[in-house]
C-alpha cells in the first residue's frame, strides 16, 4: 500500500522560530508592523491623555466653566428665597419668542444638592419660560435647560450671585431689593438687615442704599397688604415712607384691606391718593414742610441769615443736583 505524502502546513502567525527571534515577536510584527512594546507604550499614553482630559473637565465642571444640559425636572427653583416678586408678562413674552425662535442662548446658574438635584441660583426667568414652551408644545428642544454649576462657599455667596445676576439683567425694584434683604435675613443667611443690605448691595452708591432701607420700612408695614408691590415707583415710595414714619401705617393697611385692586395701575392710583391726602407738614414736627417725596426742609433763623437744611430718604446726588440746578434757574431769572 502505497504511504500517503503529508504536505505541511502554511505557516501561521505563530510559526517556529527562526534565527531571528521569538515567534511571537516575528507574528506581531508582521502583524501589525510595530514591536509589542510600542503597543504598549501607546496605551500607556493614551491612558494618561484620557485621564488628565478628565482631570480638566472635571475641574472646568467645578470651576463653573463647564455648560451643563439638565433636564428641567433636575433644577429646585426654590433652592432660594427668590428675588423677584413677580415676573414682567410682557417680557416673559419677549424672552419666550426669543427661546422659540433661537433657542437658549445663555445658561442659567445652579449649585448641586445633597438630594442629587440642582438648585437654582440665577436665570429663573430662562427656566420658567422653557418649562412653559415645553408644556405647550412638548418639543424635546425645551426638555432640558443650559447651565452652569456654581460652588458658592455659603448661602450668603449664593443670594449676591442671584442678586447681581437680576441687577445686572433686569433691574429690580426697590420693593423687591428691600424683600430680599428682609428675607434674607429671616432666612438665617445674614445676621441682620445692615449687614444683609451691605453684602447683597455692595456695589450700588451709598445713596441707593439709603433708598433700600427705607423701602425697608414699606416691606415691614405693607407686605401682603399690597397686590403689585413690585410696580411701586420710587418716589411714590419715599412718600409712602414718610407717611409711615408719621404714624400713618393703619391707616394705609386699613384702606388697602377694604380696597381691593385689580391691576397695578388701579393701586398706585390709590397709593398716590393716600400720599396726597397726607399733610404736607409732618406729624412729629410741624415746622419741617416735605419739599418732595422724602425731603423735608429745616430752617432756622439766626441774628444775620436764615439757614435751610433739606434732609429725608429722597435726598440722594441726583436729586440735588436738580435742586441745585433749579435755584440756579430761579436765581439767573430774577
């Protein structure tokens, strides 16, 4: 019987070795055309790479630099007391056909919670108008919110952040600045109003601080007895003060409560009504007659002139520069 012939077999990737070296290391190198150890050296660096990316976002995250995509259930609105009273509908609507229209442009501010949610620190005008477009049109565009995570060191960081942030976009006013110092402080973030007043306020003038406070004295007589408290002006305000500190406050919760506005424009008309049926000469002392809205005037005669000494909440740099530039008009006109 004639003995079969064995053909032997193609070589594989790991053949016998050769004077060359090592089978292992002659496969691999046909393989791939690099030496093992530079595969292993390329992990290695990319390993790092991969690691010092996540070292730099990570701190860019905490550093506040990284803009999150959150969905809108993910972000406690309340997280603080909040700021604004209440939000303008005309510019709600202005915002939302902007969001519609283009999308969010710029990201609002959290801070993580313990609770695994974020709370809000600034933009609530933003997240209020993509919630509403989301509940009317269900469009996955307005599902999540852009932002920014904060690390504020305290509470007291965070209100000045909200606070600047609204200062900066969209005016508040002086009702609402002097509710979030009294809130503030009811809230444990500042030890008192001074001190609450200081922080929340630090860049504005030393004048607009003054008028601060003394809306203060509105927020402790008036709140919840006036329907659009945010709508009061500013000297209608100081005039509000003044009445107040001459003992008049029943009297204006007293005819707020049995008046009932409806519209912003309807209460300030009676504000204006209650000021104006005020006595022009103060209650405590007869003899200082109110010149306007929050400034009094004190004479006093002496053996060769008559001095005037003006003083009051309304009393700040543009207000007397107006009265200076008047009584250099009446001056040049006689």
């Amino acid at each position: 019987m004639a003995r079969k012939r064995l053909t032997p077999a193609t070589p594989t990737a790991f053949a016998a070795p050769d004077a060359q070296g090592a089978p292992e290391t002659k496969a691999l190198t046909r393989l791939s055309g690099t030496p093992p150890i530079a595969h292993v050296a390329g992990d290695a660096s990319a390993q790092a790479a991969l690691r010092d990316l996540s070292a730099r976002l990570a701190e860019a995250r905490s550093a506040g630099r990284m803009i999150l995509a959150l969905p809108l259930t993910a972000v406690a609105e309340d997280h603080l007391t909040r700021d604004r009273v209440a939000l303008n509908a005309e510019a709600m609507e202005a915002l939302s056909a902007s969001l519609r229209a283009h999308g969010q442009r710029t990201p609002i501010e959290v801070t993580e919670r313990d609770d695994g949610r974020y709370g809000l620190i600034s933009g609530l005008r933003r997240l209020t108008a993509l919630r509403a477009l989301h509940d009317e049109t269900g469009d996955a565009r307005f599902s999540q919110v852009l932002a920014l995570v904060r690390q504020p060191e305290g509470a007291a960081e965070a209100y000045v952040a909200m606070v600047e942030e609204n200062e900066i976009r969209a005016d508040l006013s002086y009702y609402e600045r002097a509710r979030i110092v009294a809130r503030s402080v009811a809230d444990g973030v500042f030890r008192d109003e001074k001190q609450a007043l200081q922080s929340l306020f630090a860049t504005a003038s030393r004048a607009k601080r003054s008028k601060i406070g003394s809306f203060l004295e509105i927020y402790r007589t008036l709140d919840g007895h006036l329907a659009f408290p945010a709508h009061l002006p500013e000297r209608l305000g100081l005039k509000l003060v003044g009445v107040i500190r001459d003992g008049q406050a029943e009297r204006l919760t007293r005819t707020l409560a049995s008046t009932a506005s409806e519209t912003p424009e309807a209460e300030l008309a009676l504000l204006a009504r209650l000021v104006a049926s005020e006595p022009r000469m103060t209650a405590r002392d007869p003899h200082h007659p109110e010149l306007i809205p929050g400034v009094t005037m004190e004479a006093k005669r002496g053996r060769k002139a008559l001095t005037l000494r003006l003083k009051g909440p309304g009393l700040d740099a543009e207000t007397q520069a107006e009265i200076i530039a008047h009584l250099k008009r009446l001056r040049k006109d006689l």
